[in-house]
C-alpha cells in the first residue's frame, strides 16, 4: 500500500522578545517533536498534554503566531481585523491564555463566507474564525502536530501526485478507482471523531477545546444574538479552520487500515481516494471502499466517483492525467492566465493591485517593478524552506503544453505595450524553464528566494523598490522588520491564491 495519507504590533514585538524564555516548559523535559509512536492509540498522561499545550497557549508563542502568520489573519463575525488587533494584542492574549489554562476559554461564532462550486451546485461553506480565535486554533494545530505526529499527514499534493505518476509508469494498464466522498466534512461524526482522539489524548482539556472549536456555530455577518441556536450543528467539521484538514485526516484512520490489507497501490489526501488495481479486481475494491466508508457514517458520491481505464483522462489534486500524461487542469490553467493579464492591466493602468499608484515614479522605474512582480508570479518563490506558487504546485506535470501556453501569451503581452523597452522584455522569465529550476535546481537564483533578504538594509531596500516605503522615508528596524514581514507573508498568500481549489 502506498498511503500519503503598527505600534501595537512593535509593542507586541517587544513584549515577546522579553517574554520569549518565560514560556510554560513541561516538567519532564522535553516533548512532542522527537517522539514517535507505533499506534495512534497510545494514550498519553493528561499531564503530558497540557505540558505542551501550555508551551503553545504561552503569550510569547501566540505573540509569534501573530507576527509570523500576520497576512492571513482577517475579520471574523466580531468585525475586529489584524490592525485593529494589534494595538491591543498583548492585553488580549494574556487574558485568552489565561483562560486556556483555566479552562474557560469559548470560540465566538464562525463568520459564513460562501465559495461558489459552479453552477447548479451548493456553494462550499467557509468558517471565518476571528483574528483572536484563528490564533487559538493554529496553537491547537501546533499541539496536535507535537503530540501527534504519526497522524500528521505528511506529504504536499503534488507529492503524492508524484507518487501516483511512479506507480502509473510501473503498472502500465492497470484500472484507477477515484473516489469521491459526499459532503465529506458535513458528515464527519463528531462522536466517532472524538472517540479516536480520546484514545491518544485521553479525557484533557485539549480535546475538550477541540470540540468546543468544532461545535462553533456558524453564522452570517447580518445574524441576531437571538438566532444563534438555529445556526447551531451537531454533525461535521467546519470547513476553513487551521485545524479542519487535520480532524479530517484522521477520521479516515481507518479507512487507511482498512485499505492497507487490500491488495492494490492506495493514495489519499484527506478525502481524496484514488487506487490502483488490476482490472478482474476492480468490482471486489469498489465495494469494499464503500462499506469501509458506510462503516463509518460516509457515502460515495456516484457522480464523481469513476473507474478510469489506463489511458482515459482523470483528475486527481488538481492535476489532469492520461496514462503516462500529467498537467494542471484546464480550470487551474485559465485561473493563472487571468492573473497574468491581470498584471498587464495593470501597467497599462500604472497601478499596482492593492497598492494604488506610484506618484514621482517614472516610467522605467515603474516598468521595472512590473517585471519583478511578474517574474515572481512566474517563478513562485521560496520563505523558510517553503515552496509557494503556481508553477511549484505543478511541476510534477510532464505534459509543458500548459508552459508553453503561458509564456506564450506572456510575449505577446509583452511586445503589445510601448511600456517596455526591449531590454526589459529581456529580463522576463520563463514559466517552461522555472518548471525544471524548481524540480532540479531551484536554489540556483533563477527562483526568488526571501531568505536572502536578511538584514534590516536588505529589507528595506525591498520595501523602496517595491514602492511599500517612499523613497527617503526613515524607519526604525524594528519599523522595517514589522512592515517586511507582512509584505512578505502577503506576497507569499498572493502566490497561493493562483493555485486555487484543488479539488
């Protein structure tokens, strides 16, 4: 088997760099990453819990979570966004730890947000936590990672599609069953749920704070204090919540167990199945994939569940695939074409999305700047080992049709605007070479790289040339640190935005 399964901010900066050695630390040494267990259903103490649920629930580390993880924090149903927040930041997470150690903390509602899935389909349901509340949850994430980290999946998408393309050239002509789980996250049993997690974590007060988070109603922006008990849910996980993916992961536990005895090559990521098998065994498979799933209160969806022949086309994690044949689906593809003419618009505009215009600039500078925004739309980048952007997501793909395509309409954009000189067309990169520079060498230069940047100079010099501080503006370092890190981690959401929905 193969399972794949501001000022507020510079206070709260400050405050966690004299904080930073008065973290909780767990009585008995260290724990949680160095260990590993055999079985999920090891029991751990209670007190070893809450030693590293402390360590995470510190005001110092939700302070760092709020620093390092500043772009992705929006407004939730208290209408309450990251600037807002930050100013009195300190004050708040002393008292929202002091109530996750005494027990007492309680999750707000969730704010609604609606993802449209088509025409003639639901839209997906997004749980908007508050700023304060997706803090809580991504300490709970670290916690969970930390003491359970056998159940942690481990591989990206595109690795387990790499994984898929092995096994599909070592198994010519074998039949794939792709398997699509109706309203997966709706469905999940809580008490199922709850009962594996009671097994590692036993009766803490972690997992009665997960299903605090979990049982959270959620709401939208124009509800009433009176409404809120028919909002209220008793069945699945909300979806869009740091720890979602994770609760949902280990539901399908033993689905995994209960594939591995199979006698097929299995693939999962979350609740996206996909097995190959010899063609005679197809009809055995499918139907012990449904009662495996049925054991556990989960359907198939008829639908979007197919048999695929060798060399019929399929899509798995966004990807399309034909035999030996990989590339990014058509939807994928369009959506990161749109945001390349986008860019484009742009120049002609003289603005820049998000960022106004460039008063004093001239037009080479600005033509230049454009270049290093597209080149990183391009390229991705790399922050903290990381990988982030369209083309990374998808280089697993060895059809370049979809490349080519792409820096075909890039030239043609490019000679079409008297905005560029020929020696600045020069420096635009190509998507075709950046899919092998991030397979092979993606460290060389070719692909922009933010742990470089590394001195306050370094940094501010980012921030001028890409227009966030005028040129001659004086800022302190600890200005400049503030304000390059949530540029960074902005321009780093940007990038992940262009691979969209995967599923």
């Amino acid at each position: 088997m193969r399972c794949t399964a501001g000022e507020g901010l510079t206070t709260a900066r400050d405050i966690l760099h004299i904080l930073c050695g008065a973290c909780f630390a767990s009585p008995g040494g260290a724990i949680g990453s160095e260990r590993r267990r055999d079985s999920a259903v090891d029991q751990m103490s209670v007190q070893e819990v809450e030693a590293v649920s402390l360590k995470h629930f510190a005001v110092p580390a939700l302070l760092e979570t709020l620093r390092s993880r500043r772009a992705r924090l929006s407004k939730g149903v208290d209408r309450v966004d990251v600037e807002v927040f930050e100013q009195r930041a300190v004050e708040v997470l002393q008292r929202v730890s002091e109530k996750l150690v005494d027990g007492s903390f309680r999750f707000s509602p969730y704010l609604e947000k609606l993802v449209s899935k088509g025409r003639n389909r639901h839209p997906r349901v997004i749980a908007k936590p508050t700023v304060r509340d997706k803090l809580v949850l991504w300490a709970m994430k670290e916690v969970l990672h930390e003491l359970l980290p056998q159940m942690v999946p481990r591989s990206l998408p595109n690795q387990v599609v790499r994984g898929l393309v092995s096994s599909l050239a070592d198994k010519p002509g074998v039949s794939i069953l792709r398997f699509d789980i109706e309203s997966f996250y709706d469905r999940i049993d809580r008490d199922r749920l709850f009962a594996i997690l009671k097994r590692s974590l036993g009766e803490s007060p972690l997992l009665r704070l997960l299903e605090s988070s979990v049982g959270s109603p959620i709401v939208p922006a124009a509800y009433r204090r009176h409404e809120l008990p028919g909002f209220q849910g008793g069945v699945g996980v909300p979806q869009g919540l740091p720890i979602s993916n994770f609760l949902a992961h280990i539901y399908l536990d033993d689905i995994d167990k209960a594939l591995s005895a199979q006698d097929c090559t299995y693939f999962r990521y979350v609740d996206d199945i996909l097995l190959l098998v010899t063609p005679h065994g197809v009809e055995a498979l499918s139907a012990s994939v449904r009662r495996s799933l049925l054991e556990i209160g989960l359907t198939v969806n008829d639908s979007k569940s197919k048999v695929f022949e060798f060399n019929q086309e399929f899509e798995f994690l966004g990807y399309e695939i034909k035999g030996g044949l990989v590339r990014p689906k058509k939807a994928s593809v369009d959506k990161y074409l749109r945001s390349i003419a986008g860019l484009f618009s742009c120049l002609r505009k003289r603005v820049l999305p998000r960022r106004g215009i460039f008063p004093g600039w001239s037009d080479e500078d600005f033509a230049n700047l454009f270049i290093d925004e597209l080149n990183e739309l391009i390229t991705g980048a790399i922050s903290g080992n990381k990988q982030y952007g369209w083309v990374f997501y998808f280089n697993e793909s060895n059809d370049l049709g979809p490349f080519v395509l792409a820096d075909s309409m890039i030239r043609k954009f490019a000679r079409r605007t008297d905005l560029l000189t020929n020696h600045q067309r020069a420096k635009i990169k190509k998507c075709v070479r950046s899919v092998f520079e991030t397979r092979h060498s993606k460290m060389a230069g070719y692909v922009k790289n933010c742990d470089e940047i590394i001195t306050v100079n370094d940094k501010m010099e980012f921030l001028k040339s890409y227009g966030y501080v005028e040129r001659g503006a004086l800022k302190s370092s600890a200005e400049v640190e503030a304000l390059y890190e949530a540029t960074r981690d902005s321009r780093l959401s940007r990038l992940e935005r262009d691979v969209g929905l995967i599923s």
